[in-house]
C-alpha cells in the first residue's frame, strides 16, 4: 500500500471539542469507511436510490431505535414479512439507547433530547409488550 503520512489530518472544531482549553484534536490518517455508503459529494450510491441523509445525533438515535423493533419483529422486511423476534438483541439495542441517555445527559440540544428520551420508552414500551407474549 502507499505511505500512510499522505493522507489528510482531520481538526475536530466542534463547538464542544473548545469547551476546555486543550487545543483542537488532530488525527492523521482518518478516511470515510466505504462500507458507509457515503460519498462525500453527496451523489447516489445505487442506481435508482436516493441518497442518504445526514448523520447527526437523532438520525442515528431513529437507527438504533428501528433496529430495536425489528429485533421485536415489529419492522418488515422489504418483501413485507416481519423480521423474527430476538429479544436478545433487541435488550441489546435498547441498552446502548440507554448508555446514550446516561453518558450525553447535559450535552444535547433540547430536540436531541426529547428524541431520545421520547425513542428509548417507546422501544421499552414494546420490548415490554412483546416479552409478555
């Protein structure tokens, strides 16, 4: 492969990386995954596809919550049948909402919020009703 010290230096200037006073972080090498599906200039990835929105806190929030009720079984797939229950992994799924709960309280907007406390008992809600038969 080529040298690795070619490759660009990404700067995080989020507002909440200059909330203390160390300096902005740098970090060598880093590139967009091309399992993500995302071209950087935003163009379709597949014919006929639309492309994919932006990532952001609650899309990403929204995803872990539509896993969440697949594994309940409560998504379709895109031949209309239902995705089997796993109640296993949709515990799962359901924890990491929480463990974002937990770790970003203090941190998100006022809509962030909203969305994930609103999300995480909707997904309990059912993980509740589904479990019980």
């Amino acid at each position: 492969m080529g040298d690795r010290d070619d490759r660009p230096v990404v700067v995080d200037r989020r507002a909440s990386a200059g909330a203390t006073d160390e300096p902005p972080r740098e970090t060598k090498g880093v590139e967009p995954s091309a399992a993500s599906g995302v071209r950087p200039d935003g163009a379709e990835t597949d014919a006929g596809r639309a492309p994919l929105p932006p990532v952001d806190f609650v899309s990403f929030v929204l995803s872990l919550a539509a896993t969440a009720m697949a594994h309940l079984g409560l998504a379709r797939d895109e031949e209309g049948r239902p995705f089997p229950v796993d109640l296993e992994r949709a515990r799962q799924t359901i924890d990491l909402l929480a463990m974002l709960e937990q770790k970003t309280a203090g941190n998100l907007t006022g809509e962030e919020e909203r969305v994930l406390s609103q999300t995480l008992l909707e997904v309990r809600l059912a993980f509740v009703q589904r479990s019980r038969g």
